[in-house]
C-alpha cells in the first residue's frame, strides 16, 4: 500500500505536536529522569524521520534549508543505536530545530495540497 505526500507531511506535523507539547515547560534534565517523556520523544522523531525519509526527493528540495538527512539519520541511530542517544541533542532538536521546521511543513503541506499521486 502506498500513501500519498500529504499524509506523510501531517505524520510530521503531527509528531511535531507531540514532542512541543511534552517539552513544554520542562527542563533538559527531565529527559535523564522522565523515561515517560524520553519514550515519546524517541519514538515522535523516529515518526518524523520516517516520514521525511518517504518524502520524495522533489518535496525535501522544496525547502533546501531543512537538513532532512540528519532528519532521517537521526530516526536511524535512534532506531539502531538507541542505546547512544545523548539526550542533549535529543532535547536541542525538541526545543529548537522542531519549532523551526515546523512552520516549514506547514508550508509544504499548502504546496502539496492538489497533489494526490501517491508515493
């Protein structure tokens, strides 16, 4: 079964929600401490890195300044290497680099909203 662009860029969105919601108000070191709020980081990035990495070519180039290889390395490490995971980074992707791609995907889910071919 093959889903189409849009579903894809609302899993990013989407998770993107989850993770600002969770770190809301929270501190880097709850990470070390809250295996609840590190569980759904963990598993929202390795969503959005997933679906960025379905993303076609022609989508990711829509907005160059998006590192979406570290995006879908990120899901990769955490999938196979959750065991290194510094939460450090963990936490500086949630807080800093999320809140700017988000109104990035906002932006191509505008761009793709007549783009029903699936991928």
């Amino acid at each position: 079964m093959t889903r189409s662009i849009r579903p894809r860029l609302y899993d990013i969105d989407a998770n993107i929600d989850v993770v600002l919601a969770r770190v809301a108000g929270r501190q880097p070191e709850d990470l070390a401490t809250d295996l609840d709020l590190r569980y759904v980081l963990l598993h929202a990035f390795m969503i959005i890195a997933e679906a960025a990495n379905k993303l076609p070519e022609p989508v990711r180039q829509q907005s160059p300044q998006v590192p979406w290889q570290d995006i879908i390395g990120m899901g990769t490490k955490i999938k196979h290497e959750y065991h290194r995971i510094d939460l450090n980074i963990l936490w500086d992707a949630a807080t800093v680099h999320l809140p700017t791609l988000r109104p990035i995907v906002k932006q191509l889910l505008v761009n793709t909203e007549n783009t029903l071919a699936p991928v």
